[in-house]
C-alpha cells in the first residue's frame, strides 16, 4: 500500500472507531436547523443533550485509537519498475504487413498496391499508438516513482531518528483535529536530544463550560453556574485526556520509545502579576506503558500515576504552574 492509501486507511479505521459521543455530536448538529421549529420542551431537552454530549466528548478524547504505522514496510517496498518500448502494437502492424500475401480478386481487380500501402500506413499508425501509450505509462511511472522516492526518505529518516522526517509524517498524517476543534492548539518540536516533545495550549476557560445545564421535572430547562471544584474537576480530566491522546497518536505514527507531552494554559505569574501560559501537566509517556493500558476504562486524571509527570493539582484552586518533564532526564547514552 502506498503512503497515500495507508494514510486513507488509517482515516478510515479512524471513522469505524469513532466515539458514540462523536457520533451523536454530529446528529445534534444536524437537529439544530429544526430548533427553531421546536417546542419549548424539545428545544430544553435538546440543549442539556448538547451540553451532555460536549462534557462527553471533553472527557473521552483518550479513547479514539490510531493504526500503528510500519515504516519498515515502506523502506522495503521496492521502487515502481519503469515502463519500456515493447512496439506491440507497431510489431503487430508489421507482422501483418509482411505475412500479407495477394488472393487471386486482389490481383486480379488489382487491389495489391493499395491494400500494402495501407498496410504500411498502419505500422506507422501503430509506431506512433505505442508511443502515446509509452509516454502515458510514463508519465503515471514518474509520479508512482515520486511517491515512492518521497515515501522511501520519509521512512528511512523517521527510522534513522531525524527529527525533522518525524514532524512532516506528523503534519501529514494530521492527527489532533478533534482536540483542535475543541480550541486546543499543537506544537511539536525535537529536543537536542531527539526525543519529541509536544505542547498543547489548552484554553481551559474556553472549553470547559462555565454553566450546568439539566431539565426540571416540568420539563424546563436549568441554567446553573458551574461550582468552581466541577469546573476544576473537568478541566483536570480534560487536560490529561488530551495528554493521553496526543501520546497516542504521536507513538501510533512514530516508532519512538518515548514521548514527551506537556500542557500549558493560562496562569497567574505570582512573581509578575500578569497571566501566563505556563505548564499544567508534563508526562513523559513511554510506549510500553501507554499502549498497556485500558483506554476505554481508565480515568485520565488518575492514570497519570503511570508515567512519569509534573502536576500541582486541587479541586478548590485547580492547577498551578509546575515545571517541565526534562528531556534530558530520559536520553540514551552516546
């Protein structure tokens, strides 16, 4: 399978293991044109289900699954063999123009001339057919051979450790769009070291909902502030499913060992009075470990204690700004 194919085979499988939230967010969202035709009932229950399904959707992002890459497959996939004149057609056009031998109404109604000069005719037809169909084969070849040139030194550098052949299969392959979706931006880079490193700025005040909302008895809708431990709560869950899916994803299209996964959001600087983005949560997330455990079943917030992490976390106060996993502190030996 080319890079193309596996990268539309890995968005397939990524839609058959779509999250029943996720499904369901799309069904709301196709509801929404009829609310304005709704009763006041419909439309109440239709906004705590929206509401339901967004808290969900927060609170699941570790449980989508990615398809491991095999880049050996594609360093060992040999080159597309380039296409060569075979004259077919023109050897055809010839053998037919040598083998004719005149019937007795050909010579006789003297038709001998003119069937050889059409014979002729068409070998020069089928030379310039096999060269339409030499230079179109050609043409497909040269891209298949670009593909496979470009596939080839893609695998070969992410084999070889190279960072930079580590970001563009990142880029590629795209892989945080529902978490950018929800207002959460991505950056990846490479350590000295080469181990790579990703930093998700959460916007935690953005994506977490600041009410709650729940249908009465009576069918009507309430609207209540969110308590602030709630809210802490769900941001915790929130951040460290998005860690735990980004490491995922990145160890999913990577061979690495080892991912380093740090998010940021906004924070007070006690030491300048101004807010900051400063880190929440660093996790060092090895591919043993990650790969070891439940997703479907675990709770983000308290699977952390898997890895090796960074948290200051508190249900009255939230998170405070805490220091970077080192990527020193997991390089190998030279």
């Amino acid at each position: 399978m080319t890079w193309k194919g596996t990268l539309r085979s890995m968005q397939a499988s990524a839609r058959r293991a779509e999250r029943n939230s996720k499904r369901r967010q799309r069904e709301l969202q196709v509801q929404e044109k009829e609310y304005a035709k709704m009763e006041a009932r419909e439309q109440a229950a239709y906004e705590v289900e929206v509401y339901e399904n967004h808290i969900e959707l927060l609170l699941s992002m570790h449980k989508d699954s990615a398809e491991e890459i095999d880049w050996n497959e594609f360093v060992q996939r040999p080159a597309p063999l380039k296409p060569v004149a075979l004259n077919t057609l023109e050897n055809q056009a010839r053998k037919n123009e040598t083998s004719y031998k005149p019937g007795f109404i050909a010579r006789s109604l003297k038709l001998e001339t003119r069937k050889r000069r059409k014979l002729a005719e068409a070998v020069q037809t089928a030379v310039f057919k096999d060269k339409q169909l030499l230079d179109q084969a050609l043409t497909e070849w040269e891209s298949k051979n670009n593909d496979w040139k470009e596939e080839f030194e893609l695998a070969q550098g992410i084999l070889n450790g190279n960072g930079h052949s580590k970001i563009e299969a990142i880029k590629r392959i795209d892989p945080f769009t529902d978490i950018s979706h929800l207002g959460t931006a991505i950056a990846v880079s490479i350590a000295g070291d080469g181990i790579l490193e990703c930093t998700l700025s959460v916007h935690g005040e953005k994506v977490i909902p600041q009410e709650i909302k729940s249908l009465l008895q009576s069918g009507k809708l309430s609207v209540k502030k969110m308590p602030t431990s709630k809210f802490n709560e769900l941001l915790q869950d929130y951040v460290c499913s998005c860690v735990l899916r980004v490491g995922q994803e990145l160890l999913s299209i990577l061979p690495d060992d080892l991912v380093i996964v740090t998010a940021v959001d906004t924070l007070l600087n006690s030491a300048t009075g101004h807010l900051e983005e400063q880190p929440i949560l660093s996790v060092a997330i090895s591919r043993e470990t990650l790969f070891r455990l439940n997703m479907q079943s675990i709770d983000p917030s308290d699977s952390m204690k898997n890895f090796v992490h960074t948290m200051s976390f508190k249900k009255t106060t939230g998170f405070m700004p805490v220091s970077r996993v080192s990527s020193r502190d997991f390089a190998k030996p030279a």
